[in-house]
C-alpha cells in the first residue's frame, strides 16, 4: 500500500521550502545528502535564494542485510564514523565486519567527491546557517553523521529539514540539530519511497545537472561568507 504525500522530489523540496521561509534564517546555506536529497535540497534552495552544496556520507549497511544501517560515514579530513549500536547488537558484528563495509563505503565517498566538486568549490558552513536536507529517513543513522560531522565545521545554526520520516527517528535526532523541520510523520511509516508517486533513483549524472541547475540561483549573503567561501575553492 502506497501513501502518497508527494508527486515527487521537487513538489517535496518546494514545500518544505514554503515551511522553511518562516524560520528566516541568517545567511542559509542549503546542503543535500546525495542522490535523493539533491533535487529536494535545489527547491529549497531556490525557495531561500540560499547556494546548494553537497554532505558526502555513506551508510555502513549490516552485511547480510544492507538496507539495515549499522551506522554511516561522513567525508571530511577526520572521516566522522557514527555507529547504530542496537542494531550491531542485534546482528552481531564484530568490529572487523564493520570495518571492511566502511571502508568500502569510504571508497565511494572518495569516487564521488572526484566527480562532484570536479569544476566546483565547496561552501563553507563556517558562521552559517546550515539546512541539511534529505528525501526522508528511516532510522536517521545516516543524517545522524552528517549533522556530526558538520557541527564540527562551526556553522552557527544547524537545522534538519526533511520532507518526511518516522516520529521516533525525528525524536532521536532533535538533539543532534538546534531545529527540525519535518512536513510528515506518519505513525505506521514503511519506505520513505511510499510517500511519492515517483521515486526514481537519481544517477551521479542527475547530480551534476541539479548542481549546475543550483549554479543559476543568486543568493542572498554576506561578503564575509563569500570570501570565506572563496578561501574554500
């Protein structure tokens, strides 16, 4: 049985674009976990006027059952590694179980840094205000380290913004962001693929497109952010 909520990734984005215009957010910066996230993420950064940027992170799948997260990698200089401890009780894995699907997962991290940042720099989250967006969650264990690994950078406000995802998940997480903006939490939530008619799967190709699309947005900030932004390419 389908829920549907949304036609697709962008209806989705420009929604929770429309609810995000009310925070009034300082000098916003729009990021988005790829793929799904990205066409969300370009909405709401045209909603904001805001630049759209990219959190590389991967989840660490249990090896038997790799949709089930045992916990996700995030990029960065000090890759940040967060761990689902329930579910590596449940499954039973070992450290070094743990290690070769990270490592795998850091692998990918690294193929697709090369392909996304190839003819761009990356934003700067320094003094601003971060939106981290994705298409929905389920467990949150991914989104869970890319809110650590990029409170790490000093953003001044960090704010979890999805289109939708379980009550429980939302709870777990309010602690990692100082806001969260949800559209829907249903009480019997599935697949976050039931909330929409179409769910596509996104290629690194559709990536790259929405990222020059995001290129034409003229967004509002500060010279500070600018050239800090500049000392970042």
């Amino acid at each position: 049985m389908r829920f549907v909520l949304f036609q697709d990734r962008f209806e989705a984005g420009k929604a929770l674009g429309e609810a995000l215009k009310a925070k009034d957010l300082s000098d916003p910066v729009v990021l988005a976990l790829p793929r799904g996230g990205v066409p969300v993420g370009l909405e709401v950064a045209r909603a904001l006027r805001a630049p759209l940027g990219l959190v590389l992170v991967r989840k660490i799948g249990v090896p038997f059952q790799p949709e089930l997260a045992a916990g996700a990698v995030v990029d960065g200089d000090d890759p940040e590694i967060v761990y689902n401890d329930d579910v590596i009780r449940l499954a039973r894995l070992k450290e070094s179980d743990l290690k070769v699907v990270a490592d795998r997962e850091l692998q990918e991290i690294e193929r697709r840094r090369k392909l996304y940042f190839a003819d761009r720099g990356r934003i700067s989250p320094v003094g601003r205000s971060i939106i981290v967006v994705d298409d929905g969650l389920a467990t949150g264990a991914t989104m869970r380290a890319a809110l650590h690994g990029l409170k790490r950078k000093s953003p001044a406000h960090v704010l979890l913004a999805v289109p939708v995802a379980p009550a429980d998940t939302i709870e777990k997480l309010r602690d990692e962001a100082d806001d969260v903006v949800c559209l829907a939490q249903p009480a019997s939530f599935g697949a976050i693929g039931l909330y929409y008619a179409n769910f596509t799967q996104l290629s690194d190709a559709d990536v790259i497109a929405l990222l020059h699309e995001a290129d034409a947005i003229k967004p509002t900030t500060s010279p500070e952010s600018d050239e800090e932004t500049r000392r970042q390419q």
